[in-house]
DNA sequence: ACACAGTGGTTTCAAATTAAAACCGTCATG
DNA sequence: CATGACGGTTTTAATTTGAAACCACTGTGT
C-alpha cells in the first residue's frame, strides 16, 4: 500500500486521489456501491474477485473514507458498506470513464449500457469542462498553474 | 495484462476501459503527456519510476491506441509518444480525479495546483453532469438502462 | 441438543507482478 | 576512441495477487 507514486515530497493533486482509491478494484466497487450494492457478499459475486482481496479493498476504502460502514440495515448481524460523502464525489469520475467508454470501446451498433435520467429515461449528456464564462474548453484551451505563483505560466 | 477483470464475458462500460488504461501509473503518464511530456526520458524523471515499469506501460498504451508514437521531433534519432484521439478523450477523467482530489485531499487553505483557463488564467469551472433537459444531475438522479431492453427498469 | 447451511471474513501458499539495478546498443562529443 | 546521454532490456529479489481452505457466528430444521 506505501506505493511510492512519486519522487517528490507530496504528490500531486492526481496522483493523491489515485493513491487514495487505491487500484481498479476498489474503483469497480464504488461504482457497485452506486449501483446499490451494500453487503460483502453482493461485491463478491458482482465483481467475482476473491474474498481477500475484496476485504482488503473494502478495508483500504473505509481507511481512505470512501466507503463506510453502517451497523445493519434489516435484522442481519451484518454490516453494510455505503458511500461517504468523498466516495459520492467519485461519480463525475466515473461517469468521465464510463462516456471515454463508450466512444472508444464499443461499435457504433454494440449494445451497452447507458446511464440514464431517473426523471424520464433518456441519457444524460456529455461532460463538459467550461471555463467561468461559459466557453465549453478542451485539454488545448487549459494549463495547470503552480500554487505560490498567481501570474508565473508554469505549465510544464 | 490478462486481468480478469470480470466474471462476465464481456466487460461492462466501466472496466473495459479501466483494463485498457493498465494502471495508475499509466494515468499519471497520460497527464503527464497533457502537460507536454514525450520523451522516454521526460516521463522517467517526471514521475520517478523504474525504466522497465514505464517501458511496460507505455506499450501497453501505444497497444490500446491511447498514445502513438512519432518519429523524431528535433534532429534526436529517438522517437516521441504523444497522446492519440483516444488518448485526447480521457481529458475528461483527468479533470474529474483532479477536481475530487481538489475537494478532499487538500486543506481548504492548502496550495495546490489548478487547473485554469488558458485564455484568460482563471480557474475552469466544475465539471458538471446534466441531463437532455439540463438540469445538472448526480448519482441519485441516474440510474443505468441495460442496452437490450428500453422499456425495463434494470438497475442492479 | 445438534447437524447443517449461509454470511463474512482470515490464513495459507503458489503464482504473477513490480521494482531496483545492472547491462546493452546507438549516437554524439571531445 | 574513450565518455557520456538516451532509450531501452535482462536479471533478480521483494511485494502483491488470488484460489482455496479454514474459521467464527448466526439462523434453521428435527
């Protein structure tokens, strides 16, 4: 878990939420956990990964204040796993994946699943960056500012 | 490589992708390649890891279509990697893991980097995801529509 | 009371992956 | 023609993964 993901000191304001989240496990059952997925044993036969792994997981989740645990929810003595505040804020992540997704991954005739408005069933739409005044922006039209300079052009 | 990422034939429309990207480390090589980075030697010394790991992942992306590599770019008889469309289209996704990453892993009055507007060097807007209406929805606003059925309330 | 099954894990151990370091080949430079 | 930079590959040890076995607790039937 000590994964050194970077040479310096602190890292980076992405490579901390990778570290955070852990690896692509953890990541399927966030969004199982969207999905309504709440007990160990729903993960495991979602996800089909081994009962180890899936503790651990889950584990490393609820260190990072993901996932929580809640008590019960109908008579079992069992706990139940729920998304933390900081775990909801993964769903434009995911929805990010799920639409790279569907532009490359599948044919234009593939079924697959769609992500849906509860509302009225028709799809959402794109994600899209916009600048304060509006303009839809892509990765061309931004840079990263370094924090203690407010008007350097550090973009490396 | 050959994660068996699901139990299922045929991953869903949020691992497939994960099973493309590889790892973490391959993510932060892809942002790194947003920023400007091409150079074998660019991405070892700005991420810190070990030849043979970075050599890996880049093939695996040049595999997947997300980075391709070019010839030359100045006299040097070495080649570039740079991002593809495929590779363009998880900008999305990086702007997403920043923005989360934005508002739970760092103090309010932390410095970080933002990203901003290159126009204008203000910082870009959240990223917000809205329905055929527009209204801005969250996870709880959506559920997914399994392909075969258009009618049936599949959620899992 | 007692076998038995379901759930939620932990432990054990072999196999795969990762990572550090050493090595190699090409090209440029002095 | 020695030296060093660049871009890797190979070698080797350490870590992680994952399958399977095991364990503990609860409920259920008889």
């Amino acid at each position: 878990m000590a994964k050194r993901v970077s040479h310096r000191d602190s890292m980076c304001g992405v490579a901390r939420p990778l570290d955070a989240i852990g690896d692509w496990w953890s990541l399927l059952i966030v969004r199982d956990a969207f999905d309504g997925l709440r007990r160990f044993g729903e993960f495991q036969k979602s996800l089909g990964l081994a009962k180890n792994i899936l503790s651990a997981r889950l584990r490393n989740l609820l260190a990072h204040g993901i996932l929580e645990t809640v008590p019960a929810a109908d008579g079992s003595p069992y706990q139940e796993y729920v998304l933390t505040e900081k775990g909801r804020g993964l769903f434009p992540l995911l929805v990010a994946l799920r639409q790279w997704g569907e532009d490359f991954f599948f044919e234009p005739d593939e079924a697959h699943v769609l992500l849906v408005d509860r509302k009225n069933g028709l799809p959402v739409r794109r994600l899209e960056l916009r600048a304060q005044d509006g303009r839809v922006v892509g990765a061309e039209d931004t840079m990263v500012r370094l924090p203690q300079s407010s008007h350097e052009n550090g973009s490396a």
